[in-house]
C-alpha cells in the first residue's frame, strides 16, 4: 500500500486512509533543538505539520519551506490558574497565538485544553481543524476526521504521541502503525527527537536541570528510531 505524507490543512473526510500526518508540538524547543528535527524534515522532503509555541528566527525557515504547514499550540494553563500573560481570557490567549503565526488553520492546545467554549472561539478565529481528541492506538479505535458540529470546525484525532509511547512502552515496530486502519495523524515533539527518548525521566532531567546535553546516538530504541524507521519504511513502501 503506498501512503503519502499530508499536512493536516489537506485533510479530506472521505480520503485520508492512503495518508500519514506527521505533527510536531513545538513546546517552546530551543532553537538548536528545532533545528535538529527541521534538518530531518528538510532532509526526507516530507509533509508535515508544526503546531508553533513561540516566536522564533526559525519560523522564516519554516515558513519558506512548502513542506511544512504552520498551526498554533496554544497554552492556557498560565490562564486558568490566574496568571495572564498570554491574555486575560480564551480569545485572547489564542489571538496571542494567532499574531506568531496569522494564517494558522490548525490548532492543538498545550495538554489538549478543550472546552465548547474553546471550539467555539477556535472558529470564530478563523481555526478550521481542532486537533485536541487524542485516542491511543491501543484503544483499537478506527479513527477517522469529523465535522464539529458548527459545520466549518474539523476535528482530526491522533492515535500516537512520542510521550505515551515511552510511558506505555508501545511497540516499537512501526508497520503496527502503519497497518493501523483509519486516520494515521503521530504527535512528535523536536525534544524528544533530539533526545531519542527512550524513558520519560530523560526528558525530566533535561526539562529541569536545563542541561544542554549532547544529541544520543546509539541509545535504541528512542523516539528518534521511531520516527526515522517510521518515515524511511514508509519511503521504501512508495518506492517499490
């Protein structure tokens, strides 16, 4: 089966099994972090979709590269414990968002915040596609796209994040999500490429002792191997 690698703003409802959508929650990654994963982006040509956290001199490189649609991940936990700095409400925490990147159509919260109220402020701002239902790939679900039901919202749920994989210890062979029926949409993270997580407390260590550690190479498997297995596999597929 040859699958093609889409970006979330080429969703269609009634044709999206032939597809992989390949996410980034950017999650405010330092820009050498960013840039890692980018190279790896730039390198395999593939489509794919950044759900942007900050402003950025990388956004430019982003922003010229065809490959790559630009979203917002917007953070509103700052705003629900009383602190504003991102706006004193929704609406203004998700137009905060908005100004980085103006023509953003697809949107996944930080800790996948929803609300209807959220939905509802999604659309009125010109968001189209909502992409905060997450349900793991061993729920077993068949996933497809819908419409929200203003009619013009699209909601497009994911079955795999890097960061359950490692705490679930998900399998690591790729043709079990390849072979997945239904909408294929995988969240990565550039840290945790850059990191090759293989165990979350990795990820902790640098969150909190702000250590600059050199890129792994050699730790196996990570979410590094993952990803490049999943993306050469898929590659090889299209070329036989």
């Amino acid at each position: 089966m040859r699958l093609v690698f889409s970006k979330i703003n080429e969703i269609n409802l009634s044709d999206y099994e032939d597809k992989i959508f390949i996410t980034f929650d950017m999650e405010w990654a330092e820009d050498e972090v960013l840039d890692f994963t980018l190279n790896l982006i730039e390198s395999y040509k593939i489509s794919c979709t950044f759900l942007v956290t900050h402003k950025t001199e990388l956004l430019k490189k982003m922003e010229e590269n065809s490959l790559i649609e630009l979203g917002i991940h917007p953070n509103f936990n700052f705003l629900l414990n009383g602190d504003f700095r991102y706006g004193k409400d929704v609406k203004e925490v998700i137009s905060y968002y908005k100004k980085i990147v103006p023509n953003a159509l697809s949107v996944r919260s930080h800790c996948l915040t929803e609300s209807t109220i959220i939905l509802n402020i999604f659309h009125s701002l010109g968001l189209i596609y909502d992409l905060n239902t997450f349900i793991p790939f061993s729920s077993g679900i068949t996933l497809k796209p819908f419409d929200y039901f203003t009619g013009s919202l699209i909601k497009v749920p994911h079955f795999w994040e890097d960061d359950v994989h490692v705490l679930l210890n998900w399998p690591y062979d790729v043709e079990k999500y390849i072979n997945y029926p239904g909408l294929k949409v995988f969240d990565f993270h550039p840290v945790h490429i850059y990191l090759n997580t293989s165990n979350i407390n990795e990820y902790y260590e640098y969150k909190s002792n702000k250590k600059r550690k050199k890129i792994k190479h050699g730790r196996e498997p990570g979410i590094r191997d993952f990803f490049l297995n999943l993306v050469e596999k898929i590659l090889y597929l299209n070329e036989k």
